[in-house]
C-alpha cells in the first residue's frame, strides 16, 4: 500500500513546511486562510500532527491552523537527546514565527497540552486563549501496580538508572524493527489505543510509518520520551498558577489506556490555574478529537470565539 488510506473526515493539511527551531528541523502542518487568526495544535507523545486530521478542518472554517509534529515525532527530526525544557522552547518558537503581532490561540493534547501549557506560561504574550485537552498529568503513582509491574515509581533513583540503562543500550539502536505488513502496526497500536477503530488507526499508522524495502517502521524516534528528569507527580500544575491566559480543560469520561486521572487529582492540578472553565466529553477517552472530532470542534469553537 503506497497510497494513503482513506477515512471519512480526515483531511490532511493543505500546507506543509519545515521551520528551524535553535537548529533542530520541525515540519508544521497548515491547514485554512493563512491570513486568518492561528490555532497552533500540539499532538501527544507517540502521536504525530496527522492526528487532528479530524479536527483541524472544522477548526479552519474561522482560523489558520497550525500543527506542529514535535521533535522526534512524524515528519520531524530525530535529535540526540530530548528534554522537556527543548519541547516547550520549539512551541514557544513556532508561535513566536505565526503570532508574534496578534497571539494565537494554543490546543495541546495530553503531552502535548502539559506543552501547551508551560509554554502560555513562559510566553503569555504570544497566546490569547489556552484549550488543554486531556493533558493534565499522569494519576498519583500506584506503588503496589508498579512493583507488580516491575517498574520503578518515577523520579526515584531506580527511575533513573533504569532511564541510563536503556540510554546506554539505545546507543546502537538506530531505527525500529520492520513490520512486514501495515496491519501489525495497526495492532500493535490497538493494544495501547483499544478504543480506537481499526479503519481509524489504519489511518494514522500509514502517516505515523514509513515504508522500505524489508517491511513498516514506525516514524517516532525510540527514544522520544524526555526521560525520567528530576520529576514527581504531585508537582504537576504547581508552575500552573504563572498562567495569565484563560484555559479551557476538555475532561473525557470514559476509561482508557490513559486515564481518566482521579476527580480529586484532577481538582487539585486545576485548582493551580488562575482562569479555568471545565468541559467534559461524554462518552469519550483519552482521545476525544480522535473519538468525537466534531463536538470537540463546536467545543473548542465555543470558547475561542467568545
């Protein structure tokens, strides 16, 4: 299969360019008026910009949207090493190139609205309203479920060592395995995306793979992940309250691979933000612009237009 896989609703982008960030290459996705007002879209680790090919057109009947595939992800750059600190700094980048005059408005999905998040924090200036969707940390560590599991609480000494260990062994591994068909990643994703279609996930493997000689290899580098760093899960939302642009939290309600995190959880981590309105997605999980692309838009449209 050469030729992109056809899902009702999906669009890909109209535009795609590739923008230097401190010397690492991102490639931006752009769909809508490129005169219009910008949305600037920030996707989840693992994931890759194609994934709000469902919500992007709705979101550029009114705005130029923008959507970044994050370092190491999709049509972007591997690096050598990546941090979180790099990954807020290249959306501070990009919307200091699409709205340095008049702002844009910042969507981020789970890793991808911590990102969003932190940067509206650091660059307030160049955001008007801030949506995070489903990005709100993971659940207080579950010490008994991580023993049985066999991993380490993260932040710990054994976190990290554990983090060195696989960076050391990563130093010769230069590219994934290949599958030999399009279906295996497609399974191997539904193990971790279980609510998902088949037909959907057939979709956005073809974009988040490529294909050689010897079989499907998945675009995201291996070693994506910015690592263990010196993090704990009750510090998440504390650099919350440095906020200055109202947020809107989407709250999906359904179990998932991810979540949903605690209710109290959820109220203390948002409880940081100076200016939230809250919204929950009935009968959605973790990926609501994947499950339900249109009430997300009219959502989002709602807000960013009040």
């Amino acid at each position: 299969m050469h030729d992109a896989p056809e899902y009702p609703g999906a669009v890909a982008a109209e535009r795609h360019y590739d923008f230097d960030s401190d010397g690492q290459r991102l490639r931006l996705h752009e769909w809508g008026d490129p005169h219009a007002a910008p949305v600037v879209l920030c996707h989840g680790l693992w994931d890759h910009a194609h994934g709000f090919d469902l919500l992007a057109p709705y979101l550029a009947e009114r705005y130029r949207v923008i959507a970044i595939d994050t370092r190491g992800h999709g049509d972007s750059a591997w690096v050598d090493s990546y941090t979180w600190p790099h990954a807020v700094y290249d959306v501070v980048r990009v919307l200091q190139r699409v709205a340095a005059t008049r702002g844009a408005h910042l969507v981020g999905h789970s890793f991808g609205g911590g990102l969003a998040t932190h940067a509206a924090c650091v660059a307030p200036e160049l955001v008007r309203k801030l949506v995070n969707i489903e990005g709100f940390g993971p659940d207080a560590p579950d010490e008994p479920r991580l023993a049985a599991a066999g991993m380490p609480e993260p932040g710990s000494l054994a976190a990290l060592r554990a983090f060195l260990d696989m960076r050391r062994k990563a130093q010769s591994f230069v590219e994934w395995r290949p599958y030999a068909q399009l279906s295996e990643l497609v399974a191997r994703r539904k193990r971790m995306n279980p609510r998902l279609s088949d037909a959907w996930l057939l979709y956005f493997c073809w974009h988040g793979s490529r294909r050689s000689a010897d079989g499907w290899r998945w675009k995201v580098d291996p070693n994506a992940g910015v690592g263990p760093g010196p993090f704990k899960a009750e510090w998440v939302g504390r650099n919350w309250i440095h906020l200055k642009r109202p947020m809107l939290a989407v709250i999906a309600d359904q179990k998932d691979s991810w979540g949903p995190i605690k209710p109290a959880l959820l109220d203390q981590r948002l409880g940081y933000v100076p200016d939230v309105e809250r919204a929950t997605l009935p009968g959605t999980g973790h990926f609501p612009h994947m499950e339900e692309p249109r009430a997300t838009a009219e959502l989002l449209l709602d807000y960013l237009q009040a």
